[in-house]
C-alpha cells in the first residue's frame, strides 16, 4: 500500500549528487538529487526526498530506512558514489 504524497515544499533542500533508489514509501524507482545530508569523512549520511511521493528516506552509506518491501537489492548507484563506498 503506497503512502499517499505529502503536499508543499520542503524548506531549504539542498542539491546532492543524483541518485537513483527505489522508495520504500511509494515503491516506485525514482531519480534525485534534492537532499539534506551530514559529511563526516569517510562516511556520509542523506537524506533524500522522493520526487513522487515527497516523503524523506535516511541513507547511511548504502543502507537505506525506510528500506524496500520485498526485500530487493537497491542497486543501480552511479559511479559518482563509488568513493564514499569505501
Ligand atoms: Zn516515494
């Protein structure tokens, strides 16, 4: 069951490097780049904001919460994130 979108903007989100993830909130796959995030060398911790559903998911490193019903690999990161992969 898809949470239903949440209306309006969030306030001062910031432009990351895009990404690709599937959501854990609406289930769809989508592209962005609006995030907030912490650098701490050598990790790096996000928060991304679904362009679909509007709702926020946390990455630390590679795991992501909310993660994905069924259990599926996220996959599909962009080489541009392969250095904080470490
Ligand atoms: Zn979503």
């Amino acid at each position: 069951m898809a949470a239903p979108r949440i209306p309006g903007d969030w306030y001062n989100v910031g432009n990351d490097t895009p990404i690709e993830y599937r959501c854990g909130y609406c289930d769809v796959t989508v592209g962005t780049r609006a995030a907030y995030y912490v650098q701490q060398a050598p990790h790096v911790f996000r928060i991304r904001i679904c362009p679909n559903c509007n709702r926020p998911t946390f990455f630390e490193v590679d795991a992501q919460t909310p993660g994905i019903a069924f259990g599926e690999s996220v996959g599909n990161l962009p080489e541009q994130l392969a250095p904080i992969r470490k």
